[in-house]
C-alpha cells in the first residue's frame, strides 16, 4: 500500500488527505505491550476503548471549564465603572 502511494506520488498523484487532512485528523502514533494472556488485537482495542473514554471525560470537563463564569480577575471589563 505504501509502496503504490510512493508510486503515485512519483507519477504526480496527489497524496491521498492532501485535499481532506481531517481523514487523518484523529490518527496518531504509538506502542502496545501486554502481559495479559489473550488475543492481542482484543486487548488492544480494550485499551484504546479505556484512553478515548478518558478523552472524552476530560473534554467535557474542559467545555464545563471553559464556559463557567469567571469571577475575581479584577480586570472585568463588562463590569461598569472598571
């Protein structure tokens, strides 16, 4: 498959997410060790369910954050007189 992509690329293809870089948008690198007995693939797909819940947990926090009011800044400047 990257093999074809190079190819294409040399033939003046254009790379695949040149005009859509959001279809790579959530792809991201790593590693995975387990000494967990069982198919791997499963386990794997286990562990990516744990981190993307976290995610998503951390996410809705952070829009909570973000959109509470904020009180004592001092430098309020909606606040007449200031």
């Amino acid at each position: 498959m990257l093999l074809n992509a190079v190819k294409a690329f040399k033939d003046g293809a254009r790379p695949p997410a040149a005009d859509n870089p959001e279809l790579y948008a959530r792809v991201r690198g790593g590693y995975y060790t387990t000494t967990e007995p069982g198919d791997w693939l499963k386990l794997h797909e286990k562990a990516v369910t744990k981190v993307r819940e976290a995610e998503s947990v951390t996410a809705g926090r952070l829009r909570l954050a973000a959109s509470a009011p904020s009180f004592g800044t001092g430098n309020d400047s909606s606040i007449p007189g200031l």
